[in-house]
C-alpha cells in the first residue's frame, strides 16, 4: 500500500499532534485526589496536638479538663498566661533560655567558621578523621556527654550559670555547625583563595573579607539551626541548671503531674515556646531550604 507525499504529510503532522497531546497530558494533569486528601489528613494529625493545647489554655480550668471534653460554648480567658507571669518567675525563665542560646550560636559560629573553612580547604587524612569523631561525638548519647560535663561544672564552681549552659550547648552542636559549613565552604571555588592571596591577603583577612560575605546564607542557615537547638534543648539544661539558670523546657517539665492550674499553665509555657520557632521557621524557611540543598552537593 502507497501513500502520496499529501497524504504521507497530513499524516505525520496527525502523528505529531496525537504524540504531543499524550505527552503534554501528564505533565498538564492535576495532583490525585488521593495525594491532597493523605497531604490533608498528615496535616491535621500534625497540627492536631497544637490546636487541643490552644483551646485547653484558652479555657477555663474547670471546663480545660472536664470529661467529656467541651469543645465549644465557654468563653474563652488568657487566665493561664497572666497567671504564668504573674506567679512564676517564667519570665525568667525565658530570659535565660534567650541568652543561652544566642551565646551558644554566637560562640558556634565563631568557632565553626574557621574550623570548617581549614577543613574544606585543606583536606587530608588528619581532615577526615576530625570530621569523623566530630560525627561520633555527635551520635553519642546525650548522657554519655552530659553528665561528664555536671562534673567539670562543679569543680569549676560554674554549675547553675547560663555560661556552663551555654559553652555544653556549643560542645553538643558544634559537630553539626562545622559539618554543615564545611559543605558550603566545598561549593566556593578555590580558585577565589588563589586570586586573593596573589593579591597579597592572608588567610585570616581573605576569610573575613572575601569568604563570609559569600557565605552569607550558609552562616544564616547554620545560626538559625544552632539557635533553635539550644532554644529548646531539654536534657543538657535539665542536668547543668538548678534554679537560677532553669530554662523554659525545664521549667515545663516541673509542671506536668501538679495541680491543674500548673498543667495549664505549662500549656501555656508551652504555646509561649513554640510561637517563636514556629515564627523564625517561617519568616526564615527560604534561607533554610536554600541553605541546606547548596551545603548538601557536596559531603
């Protein structure tokens, strides 16, 4: 069977639309129903724990912890929150879980920035084995870590000090500051140390003029994580503080099994704790996204 070179033409372009169309469908279709209503549920399981501590804290006690649970038809009160305030000392409280972790993030960095630069610029098997026991001090358990440092802090008579807290909390974080810098100090080219050391800058002045300025994100990125692990670090805070240095998750934690009053009032505390980093999570997100896949193409 033959076919003119009319026909042979009007069928290729008849070809070429039904394959175009059938590859454009997929692409062209909208997400399964499926996929939105899984998304929809995760969502609320998630969320779900957040919302009931929220009504409970709005509620009044009698109506917090009745059985069974009202749900609506009170009114709502911030009864828990100026009781918080007013007879506890959570402010506080706050206050030093604020100074602890800013120092500790400051005091990371610092340490982390060079660190992780000499390590991505100077490789060899000294280079790896540091990374490596940076990697299992980080595995460690945490008591395996903590209660050495309980000892050290009473023979240096810094027990109870936001210092003590603070400087354990860069002990515990510094292997992942210096990790992930290290990654991003991978993706700046070497050739930039070249240009700039024939241009007669040191190391040290060729970091702070030329490599920090480009590792903005990745030093923006590496602080908010810092910052939010020793915002709501439990364990090490619990050990290193008594009274004078408690923090907020410690201080919560007192509350729970007391009178009800009490357990709103660590409802409170904590709706109060996760209000910034839910904020800074947000305000933040692109800088973190952004951050850990440019550090992540290179280990």
């Amino acid at each position: 069977m033959t076919f003119t070179a009319d026909e042979l033409s009007t069928r290729a372009i008849t070809t070429r639309d039904i394959s175009g169309k059938r590859r454009r469908s997929p692409r062209s279709g909208r997400p399964p129903v499926v996929t939105g209503i899984l998304l929809g549920l995760l969502c609320v399981v998630v969320l779900s724990p957040f919302v009931w501590m929220a009504l409970t804290v709005t509620k009044p006690t009698d109506v917090a912890f009745s059985n069974p649970p009202v749900l609506w038809g009170y009114e709502p009160t911030l009864k828990a929150f100026v009781d918080l305030w007013e007879t506890t000392y959570f402010s506080d409280y706050l206050i030093n879980t604020i100074v602890v972790a800013v120092i500790s993030t400051i005091v990371a960095l610092v340490i982390g920035i060079p660190a992780a630069y000499a390590l991505s610029r100077f490789p060899s098997y000294v280079s790896a084995l540091l990374l490596v026991l940076a990697l299992i001090f980080r595995a460690l358990p945490r008591f395996a870590v903590v209660l050495p440092m309980y000892d050290v802090s009473r023979a240096l008579g810094i027990y109870d000090t936001t210092f003590a807290l603070a400087i354990a909390l860069v002990a515990i974080n510094q292997p992942f500051t210096i990790w992930l810098l290290r990654n991003f100090f991978a993706e700046i080219p070497r050739e930039l140390d070249e240009a700039a050391m024939i241009d007669g800058c040191t190391r040290i002045s060729m970091l702070r003029r030329i490599m920090i300025p480009l590792m903005g994100p990745g030093i923006l990125t590496a602080g908010i994580f810092v910052f939010l692990f020793a915002f709501q670090e439990y364990l090490t805070a619990l050990v290193l503080t008594d009274t004078s240095s408690k923090t907020v998750p410690v201080f919560i934690a007192t509350q729970l099994g007391q009178t009800l009053p009490m357990l709103q009032q660590a409802g409170a505390a904590s709706m109060l704790l996760t209000i910034p980093v839910v904020v800074i999570a947000f305000i933040a997100q692109k800088y973190l996204v952004a951050g850990l896949s440019d550090g992540a193409v290179k280990g």
